[in-house]
C-alpha cells in the first residue's frame, strides 16, 4: 500500500526505455530520494527515460526541479525523457509552470514509447 | 607545533629537579615546557599568566591553598584545564575527594616516571579532543550564523515597508517555512502614475534558494527600470538567470504593471500561479495564463504578455502555492475553491482585510499541521471613488 506522504518508486524495464514509476508525494522532503534514483539510471546509461506519473498524487517546485535536471542530463546523454499518466492536478502544475512546453508529455505508456 | 606546556605544582623544591631530571630528553627536544607552582595560589597565578596551559600536574598538601581547593577552582573557572593528582600512596581518601572535584587522573608518590609520562599522553590526548570537540562546536555556531544571514537575505527580498497611495491600498504578508524558503514579492513606484507587482517563488529551499531569490529580484528591478514592457522584463531576467545554471534552479515569476491613469494592467506570467482580478461586487477572476514558464529553465524564450483593465473598487490578488498548498493533518490541500471563496466573500474587504482574510483562513484550514512552504500573498485595492467599505483603507 502506498502512504499518502510517501514517494515509491518502482522501476520496469521496457525494451526501448527504463520506466520509472512514482507512487505517492515528491515534495522539498524527498526530492532528493527521487534526484537519486534518476541519476543511478542515468549514469547505468538508459537510452530513455520515461517517468509514468499514473499513481503520483503531488509534485512540488523541488520535484519538477528534479525532472528539469534529469532531462538536463539525458539530453546530454543523447537520451530521451518521457512523461505519461499525469493527473489532472499534476497536469495543471505542468501547465502553470509551463514545463508542458518543455518536457515531452504524453497521455498513456504506449504513446510515449512509440516516440521512442 | 610548539612544546606543550605543563603546570607542576608541589610544595617539595626536590621534585621540580627530579621532573626537569626525568623529562630532560623531551624537554630538550621542546616536546614538554614545565612551569612550576609551590601551592595552589601560584598555580592559579600561573595559569592566569600563561592561558595555553591546559594540564596541571599537582600534589594534595601544600600551604597556602592546598591541592583540593585548587581543584575545586580549576573545575569553576577553568574546565579547558585537567588535573592530575600526584599524592603519597595510601592518602586514597584524599584522592577519591580529587577526582570528585574533577581530577582527571592520579599518580602516588613516590612517583613512577613511566606511569607518570603513559598518564601525562593519556591527558593530553584527552584533552586534545576537548578542544576540537570545541572547535566544531564553535563551527556549528557559524554555520548557525550562516543559516540566520541566508533568513536575513531572504526576509531583505521583500520591500520593508509598501508606499502608499491616494489612489490604491496595498498590503503583503510572507510567513516564511521554518526553512529558508525562495519566496518573494514586491512592489515598487515606476513613476507617479505606474506601479509594479511582482510575487515569485524559488524551486528550492535554503541558502542556495536565498540568494537565487536576491539575484531575481535585483534583476527584475534593474530591468523595470529600463523596459516598460514586462514581458520584455521576464525575457531579460530569463537569460541571465539561464546562464551557467547548472543546479537546474528556476523561479516562477508573475510581473505586471499597473497605470493608474487608465487602470491598465499589463503582465507577463512566467510559470506561477495565476492571481486572482476581483471586482468590487465580489467576483472572482484568474489573470489567464501568457503561455510562459518558469525562469531559469530555457534560455531564448519571447515571453508573452497581457492586458486586463481595473477600475476603482478593483483588486489584485497575487499569491503563491504555499497558500493552494497548504495541507492539513489528513494532507488535504486547502485549494483554488477555498481561495477563492475566500476572496469572493460578500463583505468588501480593503488590502489589507483580503491578505489577512486568505491568510487567517488557510491557518484555520491547515489547523497547525507542519507548514512545508512559504505562505506569500500581496493584494492591491483602488480605492472606489464612491468611498464604499470595500475600496476604503490603505493598509
């Protein structure tokens, strides 16, 4: 079961994409867990990075500050970072803070990884 | 690294020449300095004269102050200086009333030099760890220090007091995080007839976010001097803010400028919460969108720009998400619709009754459950011409 406070973070292995699954909050408390377990993937050297966001609750500034940086790296990686399965409230944050214009969004898994 | 020095004390003359005798290699190769004292006063002289001595080596009899009432000093007044207790064997009643008092150790007479020496190390050693114990103390302070200069920095970002007008009452409230937070707001004079607002908040929180939020205001203030357009404004704080950012900091920054001649209210929204337009018959309205984002992020973006008209008896509402954020203890978030319910509330309210209302209110909603993010708003009324209730009352 998932704690309202908490952040999981369950990792799938597709065969274009690492899948990074987050359950729960990204907040100023645990966004360092999160930096954590993206820079492990990235520095395993994925050739994407596809965040599906279907069971996270709430992203705050110091999340999505994680997600800018991950995207950072991976570009210079040449890799892709991917996002899906956005709430509605999560969505509105994108938009609001206009990282819709900036990281690619996507509405389910499927569609993200054909971009691939 | 100098001779450690070493305060003998003893009343028996022949115990200085036995010391000097015994110790005389390492005296000579300057890894010991003794001092010698022949009661406990002189001790307590000598090591008012000679503030580096930390270990004192005394005997118990002695005229004038004997070796107890020195320890019982040392210990008051001196807790960076160790004692060890040299007395006659079999005098253990004595002893055990030294190490009471603090002694740290105790050799018996006659003394054995190689126990003596194994017992001087062990106290040095001990009392070097004291001091660095100390001395990272005393580095937690500053770095306490630090942390209070970077709360300091963070409260300098707003303005210290708000001007005031014929024509409008303003009024801001910023209840900080008990972290450094990177929120910040402010209003300032373009001329007599132009006013600025801005509310921004940092991704980060700390003295990293502290200082980020100093440089975004002071760039934002410098470029309203030289650009009328805030869109134009947001695009040049952008690229400074987009260069070397290699932490991936950014802030969401509303900036707009109202004339009070027409009441036009231009602004450009870069990635943060849309304020609220409210009339004086209490709706409620969100300043859309201008299709930007956040600064700091991407760096050659033509920010864009809109235009709404206020006219007296109107409010500005500029917030961040620290107050739609706010959760209580079932982590229930306080909201848009409470916000707004708030702010659309029958009874007008002038500036400052609405940044109170809204504050007072997610207080009640949050129920003192721990506040994560800093809690900003600033509102700006124009006074109605007709004087009514609502558009009445600078602060």
């Amino acid at each position: 079961m998932t704690n309202k406070t908490q952040l999981t973070i369950r990792t799938e292995q597709d065969e274009k994409a690492v899948i990074l699954c987050l359950a729960g909050r990204v907040d100023g408390t645990n966004a360092n867990v999160l930096d954590e377990a993206v820079r492990d993937k990235i520095d395993a050297g994925q050739p994407a990075l596809l965040f599906d966001f279907e069971e996270l609750e709430y992203i705050s500034s110091a999340g999505l500050r994680v997600l800018l940086l991950a995207a950072r790296r991976m570009q210079a990686a040449k890799g892709k970072t991917l996002f899906c399965g956005l709430s509605e409230q999560i969505a509105e944050v994108f938009r609001v803070s206009g990282f819709d214009h900036i990281l690619p969004v996507f509405g389910t898994r499927s569609e993200a990884l054909a971009t691939v | 690294m100098g001779a450690t020095r070493i305060l003998m004390v003893d009343d028996e003359e022949d115990l200085e020449l036995l010391v000097r005798q015994r110790f005389r290699r390492r005296i000579r190769k300057g890894e010991y300095e003794f001092l010698f004292a022949h009661n406990g006063k002189e001790a307590l002289e000598a090591l008012e004269e000679n503030p580096d001595v930390h270990l004192v080596l005394s005997d118990i009899n002695m005229p004038v102050m004997d070796g107890l009432t020195l320890l019982g000093q040392l210990e008051e007044t001196k807790p960076d200086v160790k004692a060890v207790i040299i007395s006659a064997y079999g005098d253990m009643d004595n002893i055990r009333t030294a190490m009471n008092r603090g002694a740290f150790d105790f050799v018996t007479k006659p003394v054995d030099f190689n126990d003596l020496q194994i017992t001087i190390e062990k106290t040095l050693k001990h009392i070097n760890a004291l001091e660095q114990a100390l001395k990272n103390r005393d580095r937690l302070v500053a770095i306490r220090r630090e942390l209070d200069v970077a709360k300091q920095v963070q409260l300098s970002g707003v303005p210290a007091e708000l001007p005031v007008g014929d024509a409008f009452g303003v009024h801001a409230i910023m209840n900080p995080a008990k972290e450094i937070g990177g929120d910040f707001y402010d209003f300032f004079e373009l001329d007599e007839h132009r006013l600025g607002l801005v509310i921004a908040d940092v991704s980060d929180k700390g003295v990293p976010a502290a200082l980020f939020t100093m440089i975004t205001r002071a760039l934002l203030k410098s470029s309203s001097r030289r650009h009328d357009s805030p869109a134009r404004c947001l695009h040049e704080v952008n690229e400074f803010l987009c260069q070397d950012n290699d932490a991936c900091m950014f802030v969401t920054v509303f900036y707009g400028v109202l004339d009070l001649r027409d009441g036009s209210f231009r602004y450009s929204n870069g990635g943060h919460n849309p304020p609220r337009h409210l009339t004086e018959d209490g709706a409620v309205s969100e300043l859309p969108l201008t299709g930007d984002f956040a600064l700091g992020i991407a760096d050659g973006h033509d920010f864009g720009e809109n235009l709404v008209t206020v006219v007296p008896g109107d409010a500005l509402f500029l917030y961040t998400d620290g107050i739609t954020e706010a959760c209580n203890h079932q982590l229930d978030e306080y909201g848009e619709d409470r916000l707004d319910g708030v702010l659309g509330d029958g009874a007008p309210m002038n500036a400052r009754e609405l940044a109170e209302s809204v504050v007072g209110s997610v207080e009640r909603f949050v129920d003192g459950a721990t506040q994560f993010d800093d809690i900003t708003c600033l509102s700006l009324r124009l006074r109605s011409p007709s004087g009514s209730a609502g558009a009445n009352g600078s602060q």
